[in-house]
C-alpha cells in the first residue's frame, strides 16, 4: 500500500500546530520529513518537506498523551 504524504501547511493543519512550530519540529528532529523535488509546468521548482502519515499519527498521539498530563 502506498503512503499519503502531507505538506508541511496539510501537517500543522492536521495537528492543530502552525507552520512554523512544524518546520521547527522537523529541524529538530521531533518530526520525521523527507524533502522532495517540485515540479509546476513539467520543471522543477523547488524542495518541499513532506510528512508522512504515519508520522503525523504517530506526533498526534504524543501531542495528545502530553496533553493529557
């Protein structure tokens, strides 16, 4: 099965962080992200972070538990 990967602006909307406080994660290795190549009109444009989704349950989960103290 194919994973479903997010932005870094679908990620933070999905653990109710801003993007920022998500980029800063990634920096800091709380939240695992692989940087991919973009394309707009067939030609490459940029890298881009994306998060995959068993990475935004698993951060979710630990959001939550550490809510929860």
């Amino acid at each position: 099965m194919i994973e479903k990967f997010y932005s870094t602006s679908d990620a933070a909307m999905l653990l109710g962080l801003t993007v920022r406080t998500v980029r800063q994660y990634i920096r800091d290795g709380i939240i695992s992200a692989k940087k991919y190549k973009t394309l707009k009109n067939g030609k490459s444009t940029s890298k881009r972070w994306f998060i995959a989704e068993s990475e935004i349950k698993r951060v979710r989960g630990e959001l939550n538990k550490n809510a929860e103290k």
